[in-house]
C-alpha cells in the first residue's frame, strides 16, 4: 500500500478542475505549507463549527458567474454564532424547550434542492445533538434576531453525496489484507472534502480470508460509528461487493484467479464471502453476472426480505447477459446495473444487451417489471458524453453517478494497487500496467457531478439527483422505503439523500458551478472551502 499523504494544510488550487476557486483549511497560517505530493483536493476542516466570513454582500444567482463574482462573493454570513457544544449559564435557567431551541442549527436563505430537481429558497434547521433534520421551511427568512443562523447567500442546500461505488482512496485500498480501522476512518474523514457523506467501501474481487477480514473490520466500524465511538466524516454503509461472480471474459481489472461462477447458488456465496443470512446486514449491494449458472437463486435469495434479515441490492456487471438475460434478473429481485457500458455487452441495434433495459419502459411494465437504476462513472475517461447524454436521456430516474474510485484517488500520477493488482495512474485515467485496460477512477464524486451536468446540460438540481436522492432510493434509505418499513428515525436508520424533516442531516451546500463549499454530517460542519485569497 502506498503510504498515506498527511491532511492538506495549504490553499492550493487545482486549476484543471476549477480555476476560480481553492481549497481552504482552518489551520493556523504558521502551520501551512504547499502540498506536493497528492492530486490537489479542497481541504477538510477538522472543526465541528465554522468561522465564516462575515459580509452583507448579496449574493448573485446567475448560473453562470464570472471569476471577478465568485472571489468577491462571500460563501456565507454569520448572523449570530455561538460554541454548538457549550451554553453560557444564564442559558441554563431557560426552559428546556427554549435550552433545545439553542441548540439548533438554522441555515437559511439557501436554495434547497426537491424532489423534483427544482431549487426553493428556504430554511434548513438541524439538530447537532440527535444528527436529524427537525424542520424545513420555505420562503425568504431574514431571522438575524435568532442563534446558531448561519445565512448561505442563495447557496444551494442539498442532502450529502452518496457514494455506492468506492474501491479505496487518499492511498487506502478497501480490498487490502492490510486494511485497518484506521484506514477506513482515514477516508471517511476525506471524502466530506468531495461532498460525499455516505459511501458503500467497495471490494473487487478478492480471496476467501480478504473477504472475511474486511468484512469483520467494515462490521466493527459501522458499529463504532453507530455508537458515536468512530472518528468524524462520511457515514460507512454497508459493503459494495463487486464479484467474484463474474464472466471471465468481462473481468476487467479484477484477478482472474478468484473469479468463479455461484455454481452451487447461496453455498458459493456463504464459502466466498463466509457469510451467513444474518450477517449479510453488514453488505448493502452485491454486483454479478446474472447469466451465470446459480446466479438466478443468489439474486433471489439475496433480495428477499423477512423479520430475521434485511434484502441487498443485487446488480448487474462485469457480465455477457443479453437482453433477455436482463428481463430475467430484474424478475429475479435485481435492481441496479453496474458501472452502465463497462464490462458488458455493448449496445448494438438487434442485440440490445443490457443498455437497452434502459428504453424498456413500456414492456418491462407489462410484465410487472421495472427499469432498473444504472451506475455511470462520468469521468469523461469511461464513458463518452453522448453516451452519458443518450443514457440520461432514455431513463434520467435511474442515474445514479458513482466515482469507481480507487486507492490512487487524491495522490500523485504513478503505479497504484487496487486489490492485489498493480495500475498506472496518468491523469485521470487508470490503467492495467502495459494496456488499455481501464481499472477503477481517480475523480472525486462533486467533480463528476460537475461533468455529468456539463455532458448532458441537464439542470444543477437533476445532477445532484443522481449523486444523492437516486442512489438512496437504490439502497432502500429513502424517505419513502422507510417509512413503509415503519423503522424507527433514530441517526442509524434515518433517510438519507432527502432534506426533509426527520431525515439525517447530512448535507452539502454548494454554489451555482457545483463547487461544493460546505459538508455537514449529522448536524455538524465537517468541511469547510475557503474562497481563494488575492
């Protein structure tokens, strides 16, 4: 494993991925110095509270602003602060009501991000205590009478990224045998500088002993997690296991030798991943070759729901399916395809493969089907922009944008792992050593935001869609799924991808280029983006 690039401390800014604006941090000016040797990513603030600029300016609402606009515009106004955690003492002779109403958090004037896909100006307010949304309100609000307001100048609010495809990353590789605890908080406590505050830590294709021990490891940091014993940054969800059970002629990067076919059903699955169904709570999604022999039961098995066990996401990839392979996998119980043109059937006018599920609306509905939601990586190296654009155009519910993003994501150009497999990084593009073989993505989730919209000209709310309320509709963590399981809205088992009331207050807030100026989880500001100094 490479070793690990220290905290960005400096203000530098990536001009091939956003000229106007550069990371900012909250370390003491003594403390900074220019980073060298990491892909230049904005800067996490390891603050719970924030500083913000304080400035009556208005701020502008063009979709398009020009540099002189997005330097001289303040991110934020602080209209009253006080410490989140701490209460003066004439404080605590209030009620108990007016003691909890100081300790929320209001974010106002911003532009929140709906259903469907529009922005309405409103008021956020979160609980940093319980990590919930307790209200949203809509209109102007001008509340600079009240505590904790933190005024966002018409910033978009969205809920936080999710993230359902992610190998590794900051030099930490998620199918590693070495993987520790400290490892998995390393990059949760990075990728709120993406905007992600959710993600599934991906496999690839793996051993039987890798399996287990990162299983184990991912099972006890979602636990610490649960109960507030883990470092803060993005939620860890359940695991994205992508194969072993794939075609070998569609592996891709993966190793070939662990790549085999579910033969004997759930028995290859339990032996593989040594799993047993109550432990398959700890895997959110798993990605197969759904024309493989067994593979029909494990869909099946894997999607059924009862009393004693939650369902996984079963999706398909890394696979020779045809069509009708397709059809039969969605009446399996599969939902979601994996990374959508890659390692898979290419489209062709009378072999459809499994792009053209996509267009099947009208058919699959006959059947009591429905189209299933796709993976794309938009990083501009995986998939061609018409092809995004033709993708989004044919079924734009079902986009889900993933970062496929591997160990080498933040680092420097050179020769990366991802599992036990060696890959060359120049750019943005990630390649087996001596081929074309691409393996795994090194852009970050708000960057491929920001190139989906450009690639499809679609709206700034239907690109956030695709990177928040999609993929939680995907894991059954949307508002809706869970109030039809009628669960508690406890932190662990509140929505996520929604801002509503009693969903977790995971959010980013961003300006009208998509930058991403600020990432909450669970009520608190876990990063903050300073604009660039003169």
């Amino acid at each position: 494993m490479q070793s690990r690039p220290p905290l960005r401390t400096d203000v530098a800014v990536d001009i091939r991925r956003n000229p106007l604006v550069g990371g900012g941090t909250c370390a003491d000016s003594h403390n900074m110095k220019r980073a060298t040797d990491e892909r230049h990513l904005p800067q996490k603030c390891p603050r719970p509270t924030i500083a913000h600029r304080v400035s009556s300016h208005s701020s502008s609402s063009s979709a398009c602003p020009s540099s002189a606009d997005v330097l001289s515009r303040p991110i934020f106004r602080t209209v009253s602060s006080i410490s989140i955690g701490g209460a003066s003492a004439d404080e605590t002779i209030c009620s108990r009501d007016n003691e909890r109403r100081r300790r929320l958090t209001r974010l106002i004037n911003g532009r929140i991000l709906q259903e469907d896909g529009s922005l309405v100006r409103g008021k956020v307010i979160v609980d940093p205590n319980t990590g919930l949304i307790v209200a949203v309100e809509y209109g102007s609000q001008s509340n600079e009478d009240e505590q904790d307001v933190i005024d966002c100048v018409g910033h978009i609010i969205s809920p936080g990224f999710i993230d359902v495809q992610i190998n590794g990353g900051f030099g930490v590789d998620f199918s590693s045998d070495g993987l520790t605890m400290a490892d998995i908080s390393y990059v949760s406590e990075r990728l709120v500088e993406t905007g992600v505050t959710s993600f599934c830590p991906t496999m690839v294709s793996s051993s039987s002993e890798t399996y287990r021990h990162v299983l184990a490891l991912m099972r006890e940091a979602r636990q610490n997690q649960a109960t507030g014993r883990g470092k803060f940054g993005a939620n860890v969800l359940g695991l994205h296991l992508e194969g072993p059970f794939f075609a070998k002629s569609k592996r891709g990067a993966h190793d070939k030798q662990h790549v085999i076919s579910p033969s004997d059903g759930m028995g290859s699955v339990a032996k593989v991943y040594g799993v047993r169904s109550e432990s398959l709570r700890d895997i959110d999604i798993v990605t197969l070759a759904p024309e493989l022999e067994g593979a029909h039961e494990v869909i099946a098995e894997l999607t059924r729901s009862d009393r004693d066990r939650a369902s996984v996401v079963v999706s398909c990839g890394h696979t020779e399916a045809t069509y009708n392979d397709g059809i039969e996998a969605l009446r399996q119980g599969a939902t979601l395809l994996t990374h959508l043109y890659n390692a898979m059937n290419p489209f062709h006018h009378r072999n459809p493969g499994l792009v053209g599920l996509l267009s099947s609306e009208a058919k699959l509905a006959s059947m009591s089907l429905k189209r299933p939601y796709y993976s794309m990586i938009v990083d501009g190296i995986h998939v061609h922009e018409s092809a995004v654009a033709m993708a989004f155009s044919s079924h734009p519910d079902g986009c889900v944008l993933v970062t496929d993003a591997m160990a080498a994501l933040g680092l420097d150009d050179g020769q990366h792992t991802l599992g036990n497999m060696k890959v060359d990084i120049r750019g943005d593009r990630a390649t087996l050593p001596g081929t074309e073989t691409l393996a795994g993505a090194v852009v970050g989730l708000d960057e491929i935001v920001r190139r989906f919209r450009r690639f499809t000209c679609c709206s700034a709310g239907q690109a956030l869609q695709c990177a928040t309320m999609h993929p939680s509709i995907v894991l059954k963590r949307n508002a809706a799924a869970a109030k039809k399981k009628q669960i508690g809205r406890g932190l662990v088992d509140a929505p996520i991808g929604t801002i509503e009331a009693g969903a977790r207050a995971d959010i980013t807030i961003l300006d009208d280029a998509l930058t991403v100026l600020e990432t909450w989880v669970a009520g608190r500001c876990a990063y903050q983006r300073n604009l660039k100094q003169n």
